[in-house]
C-alpha cells in the first residue's frame, strides 16, 4: 500500500511501514526458541492529523499489540514507525533516551479497563500529575490548577482530585485515565478498547466526550475495538485486522454499506439491527482462529471463508486498492456480492 506525505490538506501525522511483531515461543529447560508467535505481520498504513482510524477484529488478532509496538511499549520485530515531528517525520524506532522522552509526550494511550489501569494507592491528584512531573512540566500551585483544569475538561468536578479511584464508577474512573492521557497535550492518543469495559448508556457518554475532545485539542486517535456499532460513530476510516494482518481499510460509511472482504461481511452481520420486526441473517464464521504461531498458507482466512477457492489456500492475495481509499487483501474482492450493514438479508418475524 502506497502512502503519501500528505493528502490534500491534511498532513499525515503517523506513517506505519511493513510493521512486524513476533514473540518467540520458549521450550524445555534452557528455553530454546521453537517458534514464534506472529501477532503483527507486514501492516502498513498513515493517518492524518486530526483523524480517528478505528482498529477492528476479534480478540487475538493482534490490534492491540499493534497499538503497543507504535508506542513502544513494545519493540518491533521489524518495520517502521514514522511520527511527524517539527514538521519532518522521524523514525521512532531510532530514538533513544530523551529523543524518547521527548517522544512519549506526543503519543499517549487510554486504557481498556479503568479500574487495572490507575493505581489504587494514588489519589486523582496524584495519578493525573504524575506526567506532567516526570517531564517537568508543571510544579506546585500551578501543578494542582492543571490537574484541577483536567479534571474539568473531561467532565470532573476539581473537588474529586483528592479522592482514591476506589470512590468512582466505571466510567468516572475511565474518564479519570483520559485526564491523565491528555496531561501533556499530545498530538496522537491510543485508544485501547476504552469503552468496552463499560455500560452501554456509559459508553456513549465517553465516546462523546472522545469527539468533544478531539474537535476542542485537534487530536489524532487510533481507536481500537471489536464492536464494528462503536466505531462506527466515531471513526472517519476503519482497518479490519484478522490473525495479525489487516485484510481491508477503508472510509467508514463505506465499510458498512459496501464491505469486500467476507471476514469484514461476518463482522457486520454481527451488528445487533435496531428493528424489531425484522433479524439479519447471521454468518456464523466455522472452525476457530488458526494458531498466530502457524498460520495457515496462502490466504489466512481461508479456513473460514465460506467463497474459498483453490486459488485461497495456495497463494497470498495482494493488497488491492478497488476504488480510491478502499483497500482490500482478497483474491476475488472485485467479483463477490457481500452485504453491508443496510443490505443484509433480513426475514420478517412470525407473528
């Protein structure tokens, strides 16, 4: 897949090139390496300033991991991270102590479980604080208004910021690591699953807060899920990743009307319909994920494709760009019929 620089208007702010991330498989008493497994393979793709790429799939396909090794968090295996930083994209890879310092305070990430994510002996004060003193931001009276100031963009009353994460809901607590996120005004914020530990009518609240936030600050997400109906409303492009690679990316409304790819068909078919006279047909996708540390040849959801050919199980699809912005890692992306959100097959109920 080829990315430019630039598109339009809009500067590319995260420029991602054949990224890879295997872990090694440790056996027997001197715990040699007898294989790995291949949770990111060969992914490539750039987001614009200002933009929310929404990051889809089943559990285990490596989406998280990918938001990780961006981070650093973890190291890659092999490929490019490009950020763009004073106008010029630098390789994060090749940066080391305060480079990297330097780095973090424009790359954060929100948490998937608010309660895991904040530490129970801190109080707000101090976890929403904590940022802004490693890098010597902020100090004293002024430390306390910025946390104070926090508080208040994310929805929080300042009297809270002495308080432990025990005394807070859900999604109070999430609302909480936000604040922190947000602590050193970033440019780019990983969003791992951050709604999917919460209530429904909770979920909302934080989603809005998400876009109220990102139109306020001109923020960049990278907005990680599983649930296609949450992505939907917050997202301007969406990747579908299956068993470490991502098999189409494409504008958001399109993927819902116009999907090419059938794992993409059966992630939708999922999505609950809001009318009660009617039901989708469900595509109940067989088998299981194949093993991440033996991936199956040619393409890899052929295990599970109910359009397999002969030519799936041999051969690797290419990454196929079908009209502008829509790009898909299927064979026969070009011939299949699949249905989207509006023209699955539905059935009256009886009665």
């Amino acid at each position: 897949m080829k990315t430019d620089m630039t598109d339009g208007n809009n500067t590319v702010i995260l420029e991602i090139k054949n990224l890879t991330k295997h872990f090694p498989i440790y056996r027997g008493f001197l715990r040699r390496i007898v294989g790995n497994v291949q949770a990111v393979n060969d992914v490539s793709f750039s987001v614009k300033s200002g933009e929310t790429l929404g990051i889809v799939g089943e559990s285990g396909c490596g989406k998280t991991t990918l938001g990780r090794v961006i981070l650093r968090a973890y190291e890659a295996t092999s490929g490019e991270v490009l950020f763009r930083q004073n106008r010029e994209m630098i390789n994060t890879f090749s940066l080391k102590g305060r480079e990297l310092k330097k780095l973090r305070r424009d790359m954060q990430i929100i948490f998937q479980d608010p309660f895991s994510s904040l530490n129970p002996r801190k109080t707000v004060m101090e976890i929403v604080a904590e940022p802004l003193l490693i890098h010597g931001i902020s100090r004293g009276q002024e430390l306390k208004s910025r946390v104070g100031e926090l508080l208040e963009l994310v929805g929080l009353n300042v009297k809270y910021m002495n308080r432990y994460p025990n005394a807070f809901s859900g999604g109070q607590r999430q609302r909480i690591g936000i604040a922190r996120a947000l602590a050193l005004r970033p440019k780019l914020v990983i969003c791992d699953e951050p709604v999917s530990a919460l209530d429904v009518s909770i979920q909302a609240q934080v989603i809005n807060l998400l876009e109220d936030l990102q139109n306020e600050l001109g923020l960049t997400y990278l907005f990680i899920a599983h649930d296609l109906s949450v992505v939907e409303h917050i997202s301007d492009r969406i990747a579908v990743m299956y068993l470490g690679s991502i098999v189409e990316m494409v504008p958001a409304q399109e993927l819902y009307k116009n999907p090419k790819h059938p794992y993409t068909e059966a992630l939708l078919s999922a999505v609950p319909s809001i009318d009660p006279n009617s039901h989708k047909i469900r595509i109940i996708l067989p088998g299981e994920i194949p093993d991440p540390s033996d991936p199956p040849p040619g393409c890899k959801f052929h295990t599970r494709c109910r359009y397999t050919k002969e030519k799936c199980k041999t051969k690797v699809p290419a990454w196929n760009e079908i009209s502008p912005g829509h790009w898909v890692l299927c064979h026969f992306s070009n011939t299949l019929n699949l249905h989207g959100i509006d023209t699955v097959k539905v059935s009256e109920k009886k009665g």
